[in-house]
C-alpha cells in the first residue's frame, strides 16, 4: 500500500468514520470551504456538505459546548481546534462541563476534541504548546497524543468510537513529516496501549509525540557510539496510562528516562516517575530522570526555541547520565 | 414588543383566537380554564415545596445550600408550560417551577437536596441540578445545569442542532439569570445558535440581582433583550410575574423556533425576594424594597386575583388544589426522608464507560480507613489543637 503522511492518516480516519456512522459529524474553525488551517479536513465539506462538516463562529467554548450537547443526544461530533493552543478558550466547557456529564448526570458525552499541537514549528508562544497535562489531570477525560501515521489513524478511529470524551492531540512538526503504511481494512487502535518503539535492554526512554523521533535518534547515537542497548516506550494514550507497559519496561532496564515536549514543571513525567516509586520502586538502579521543556512559554526565535525545547542532544547526554549512574 | 413585526405596516387583520407568534396575547388567549388551573397548580406546588424545603433545611436535613425561587414561579412555570415533552428545557438554580412542568417530581427534587442514595444523582449533584434527556417520548425532556453560569446555553445550542440535523420537530429552551448574561459562554452561545438557526428560545430571568450584584452593575444596556439586535435575532420582554404573560411571550417564540425561525431571546422582569440562598442575608438590598415586591407584585397573590375575578374561578377550587399540593409534598417528604444514603463505594463508579468503576487507593482497599467520626462532629477538623505538652514545647522554643 501507499504510505500516506501523518496529516493525511488522520484525515483518512475522518473520511472513514463519516462514512461508517451518519452521527459523526466535525465542527470547527475554517474546517470546511478552507478545509482546515492545516488542511486536515479538506475535502470532506465537498463529499458531506454543510450539515455534517460546520464552519463555526470562533468560539470555542460555544464550540466545545454545542458538541456536548449533540453527543448527549446520540451526535458524534469530532471539533477541531484551529490550534491546541486555544483550547485554553474552552477550558471550563471541557473540564466543569463535559468531563463531569457522564459522573453526575449518567450522561454519554461522545465526543472528540482534535487539533495542532506542539512545537519545533517556529510557532511563537500562542500557536506551539502542548497543553495535554491539565487535561490528563481532569477525571472524565482521555488524552491521545500519537507519534506515528498509523497509530494518528487508528487512534483517531478508536477516539471517534469512543463512548467518552477523547482529546486527541495532533503534533504539527509530524503532519508532513511522518509518513506511514496503513493497514488494510478497518484499521482501530485501541485507547490506553502504550507501544515499545524500539526494543532495548540497557535503559528505557518513556515519551510520547514528536519526541518519541528524538528519542529514537538518540538510541541510534547511544548504539552506535556507547554499545548501548536502549528500549523506547511509546505511550500514545496520556489518559488512562498504560501502566502496565511503564512497569514491564522497569522490571526489562532497570533505568528510566522520561522525555516529553511539555514543560516540566506539572508535566507528565513527574506523574510516572511517582507511579514507578509505587509500582517498581525496587526494580530501579537508578534514579528516574525527565528530559522536558524549561518551564518557559514557547518562544519564537530558532535560537531562543531550540534551547528551551528538549533535543536529541540532551536526551543523549540523560541516557548516558543514567547508564553510568 | 416583537422585533420581527414590520415597522409601520399594521398587521393583517387576524379572526380573534387564532394563534400568531408576532402577535402578542394570541397564545395565552386559547388556554383552557383548565389549563389555567393547571398553571395555578405548578406554581402553587412550587412555593409549597419550597416551603417544605425550608423546613427540612432548619432541621440541617437538606445537605447543602438551598435556593429559593420564591416571587419568581410565575416566570418559570408560565414559559415551561409553552413547551411539548419532546422539548428540550435546561433550567437555572430558579427554576424549580420549570422542571416541575416539565415531569421532575418532589420526591426526586427532596431526594436530591437530602443527598439520598436513590436521589437522581445517586448523591453526586445537588438541589435542582438532575435531568432527563434522550429520544422524545422516552424522556421528559429537561438537562441539569452546571454551576459554572452561561455554560448551559452553549450545550443547549448543541441539543437543539442536533434537533435540526436529523430534522426532529423538537425546540429547546434555555434559562439564564441576568448575571449570567455577562459571561463569555452566554454570548458565544446564543451567537452560536443563531447563526446556526438552532430551534432554540433563550430566556433572561431577570430578577434584579446575581448574589449580591444588581443588574445596574451587569451591563449598561437598559433592557437585556436589547441584546437580541446585536445576535440578529427577534427579542421580547415580558412581566415575569404575570404567569399568562410569560406563558404567551414564550409560546409564541417556540412556535417561531418550531417553523424554521431560529434562536429567540425573551426577558422576563421579575424580582429574587430572597437572598442568593438561605444564608445569604440580603443586607445589600435597599431598605423596603422586598416588602414592596412581596406586597404588591407576588405571582401567586396576582394569578388568584386574576382567577377569581376575571375567570370565575371559586376560592373553594383553588383551596382543594391547595390541599392536593400540600398532600403531594407530605408524602414526598415521608418517601424521601425514608431513603438512604448512598454507598461510600459508589463514589467511584461511572467516571467513564469504561472502566465502569475506578479501584479504591490502598489506603482504602476493603473498606478501611474514611472519615471519624470526631472529624464529622460539629466543631469538625478544622480546630485542631495541639495538646499542652506540644504547645510548652514550641513557646519554649519561640522563647
């Protein structure tokens, strides 16, 4: 089969679960004449038309809120946030509105909220950041966040199907980037799974998103120039975390690396590193290390961004911090 | 005062008791005297709820706040009883009267206030914040609100497209006090379901005061339902405290919603004569003015004039419907008071579809540990003291 990008996998789920399932419908900024900022839905106003593919006012609380109320009435609405960035906008709507529906008033909330994230774009401060932790902080929600063209399809597929609300994060460096071969069929993977991107022996590096390539360069380096054998753990889904794949790949290295794009402080890897003390605290031989962002917001520059944002680099020299410890 | 009437051209002339959504007085004119009853009913069954509400309250069995609604039933009952039951309503935390209309029953509102297990919520939410939504005919047609205010017009704007996606001859009705005309959420999602021509009728309660904040200090637009021009949408004011009244404003844009005109704005003038709830001692309100509202402007005290002598009503049928409510509340009360408290372990069910249920932290496995019952007596857990021999220890040191 063809290989198809990241940005195109993603629309290529969209097309699919449009045509398996009349509810699904996307709603967002720019999402249909223009097909999109990105051009992720392009295309999809023509095969659809108006009713199921909706130009909306920019409002995302209004956005995120009328789909709430379509997914309660048996819609599966899938918005698109022109940039990840804004939803900040519909922070109330998601975390006191839609997280909550299904606890206190047994209402289904189906619905995805999709959208460009992240930085190495040269984005600025308002069109680069990676918001996800405080929403992988909200019960009643789940996070995805992919690194690959096909878990971006087969995730997305999962996302749409899912009876709860999804936040499906989209990183823009990979849209064009990252190409893949789809499966044939109907290709659904499943929420809640992390994946060994590359299996190793000597130290594990825990990441998500587009540092997920950085850290797979890294391990390339680590064989190449230290003989080391570096195993990658893919977490795809933020919320719920796959626990269980966090503790084989323990018990497998004995020393962990956590590196993700977000900023630190708060960040994710704060959240496992306090999961690995409870769960496999003796199986480690080394402290557990973070490679993240500083706790800056994202500037513009290519000097200021590349130094504020995580490396190959600095994963290297982390990896082999550990290694000696 | 209907927006959509074109100026300067009088109406065609219309036969008397035929229905008109621009013409004023056209709904309220073709009620029934039983359907007037039946008004009187709601409202009476509200203020006499809340009465008991009261009661229970003084007695600390109603758990948290409690929110009267008390000088405003004629607002909420009249606009919900312009709806079907396939309708969809979301109320506010005034609109007990609403959801009585609408098939929330007393049990379920006492339930919901005492915390019981069996309440509606299970014990998650509070007060009047419960629903009941779905396919038409199979639900009654009303959705909890969230305390976060404004946030329910945005969703109804969602309910309601979805009514107009699969072409569902159903309409929605959103309430909003004036202060959550303010919020962000209020104006996106009006503007939202107008331009989408959502079946929707918005309606501002507007009783004077958010809290403690007169509208004074909400906005400096004179009227709330001037807003409408800026939304593109018609808009009509009506007196809140006339149950006709607001019956017929809101009967008239639901039947616009229902044919393809889109979102409505409606502002209904009434006035909140008690505080934002029971502990609130309304000290900001100027002196006299709650007794003026309480003396010549109480819905119930008008609707009974108005019954007895335009209508024909007899004092001795209002006083059996009187009794009828009182009945109904008491055995409510009896039913709900019996009801239990729910299951610890039931707090962590449901977050989700799946997992249906989350595991309790081992500091709780199998049930140990919670709450003590020193922790739970009246003077709780805030006041610890340290004993004499600690405190000793840090003067000295201080020293």
């Amino acid at each position: 089969m063809a290989e198809v990008t990241y940005l195109e996998a993603i629309r290529e789920a969209l097309f699919e679960e449009m045509e398996r399932d009349a509810n699904v419908f996307c709603l967002g900024e720019d999402i249909g004449a223009y097909g999109g900022a990105f051009k992720v839905t392009e295309g999809l106003l023509a095969k659809y038309g108006e009713q199921r593919v909706i130009d909306t006012p920019i409002s995302e609380t209004a956005i995120v809120g009328a789909a709430a109320g379509a997914a309660h009435m048996g819609m599966r609405p899938v918005v698109e946030m022109q940039f990840i960035d804004f939803i900040a906008n519909a922070y109330d709507m998601l975390t006191n509105y839609v997280a909550t529906a299904r606890y206190r008033a047994f209402l289904p909330c189906p619905m995805v909220v999709r959208g460009p994230s992240g930085g190495y774009v040269r984005g600025g401060p308002f069109h680069s950041q990676n918001p996800e932790a405080g929403f992988v902080h909200t019960p009643g929600l789940k996070v995805v966040y992919p690194s690959t063209a096909e878990d971006a399809k087969g995730l997305l597929k999962a996302a749409i199907r899912d009876e709860d609300c999804v936040l499906f994060f989209e990183h823009k460096y990979l849209y064009r980037r990252i190409k893949g071969t789809m499966p044939a069929g109907d290709h659904v993977v499943p929420i809640g799974k992390a994946r060994v991107a590359r299996e190793g022996s000597d130290l594990s590096i825990i990441t998500y998103a587009a540092t997920v390539w950085k850290a797979l360069e890294a391990a390339e380096q680590l064989e190449k120039e230290d003989g080391l054998s570096v195993e990658v753990l893919d977490l795809r889904t933020l919320a719920p975390l796959d626990d269980d794949a966090i503790v084989a790949t323990v018990k497998k290295t004995n020393r962990v690396l956590i590196v993700h794009e977000d900023t630190r402080t708060g960040g994710i890897a704060g959240e496992i590193t306090a999961r690995i003390n409870e769960m496999a605290f003796e199986w480690l031989d080394a402290p557990v290390l973070r490679v993240t962002a500083h706790d800056i917001p994202l500037p513009y520059a290519p000097a200021l961004e590349d130094f504020v944002l995580p490396q190959t680099a600095d994963v290297v020299l982390a990896a082999r911090r550990l290694a000696d410890y | 005062m209907a927006t959509r009437a074109k100026g300067g051209r009088a109406a065609p002339a219309r036969p008397a008791g035929t229905f008109d959504p621009e013409t004023p007085g056209s709904a309220a004119a073709l009620l029934t005297r039983e359907q007037k009853l039946e008004l009187y009913y709601w409202m009476r069954l509200t203020r006499t709820l809340e009465e008991r509400l009261v009661a229970l309250y003084r007695q600390t069995k109603v758990v948290g706040g409690l929110f009267r609604s008390l000088g405003q039933e004629a607002d909420a009952v009249g606009s919900c009883y312009a709806l079907e039951q396939r309708d969809v309503m979301s109320p506010l935390i005034r609109n007990l009267g609403a959801m009585l209309v609408k098939g929330a029953t007393p049990v379920e509102v006492l339930k919901q206030y005492m915390a019981k297990g069996d309440s509606p919520t299970r014990g998650r939410e509070l007060n009047i914040h419960f629903g009941d939504i779905g396919e038409a005919g199979e639900t009654r047609g009303f959705l909890g609100q969230i305390s976060p205010l404004g946030d329910m017009v945005p969703v109804m704007a969602g309910v309601t497209l979805s009514f107009r996606m699969r072409g569902e001859d159903r309409v929605g009705l959103v309430y909003v006090g004036d202060g959550a005309t303010s919020t962000g959420a209020f104006h996106e999602g009006i503007n939202f379901a107008a331009v989408q021509r959502c079946p929707l009728v918005v309606v501002i309660e507007n009783n004077g005061y958010a809290y403690s904040t007169p509208t004074s200090r909400q906005t400096l637009a004179k009227r709330f339902v001037d807003k409408a021009a800026g939304y593109g949408i018609p808009g009509e004011q009506a007196d809140g405290n006339d149950v006709l009244a607001t019956y017929d404003v809101t009967k008239r844009a639901v039947a616009r919603a229902r044919r393809g005109g889109g979102v409505s704005l409606i502002e209904l003038m009434t006035y909140r004569r008690k505080g934002h709830a029971e502990h609130d001692n309304q000290s900001y309100v100027p002196a006299g003015e709650i007794e003026r509202w309480a003396a010549e402007n109480d819905p119930l005290d008008r609707y009974v004039r108005r019954l007895t002598t335009e209508m024909a009503v007899e004092a001795t049928e209002l006083a059996a419907i009187d009794a009828r409510v009182t009945q109904e509340v008491d055995e409510a009360t009896d039913v709900a008071e019996a009801s239990a408290f729910p299951e610890a372990l039931d707090a962590l069910t449901g977050v989700y579809a799946e997992p249906p249920a989350a595991s309790p932290l081992w500091f709780r496995e199998g049930g140990r540990g919670g709450v003590t019952a020193s922790e739970r007596a009246t003077d709780g857990w805030g006041v610890y003291k340290p004993d004499a021999k600690t405190e000793s220890r840090v003067s000295q040191e201080d020293a």
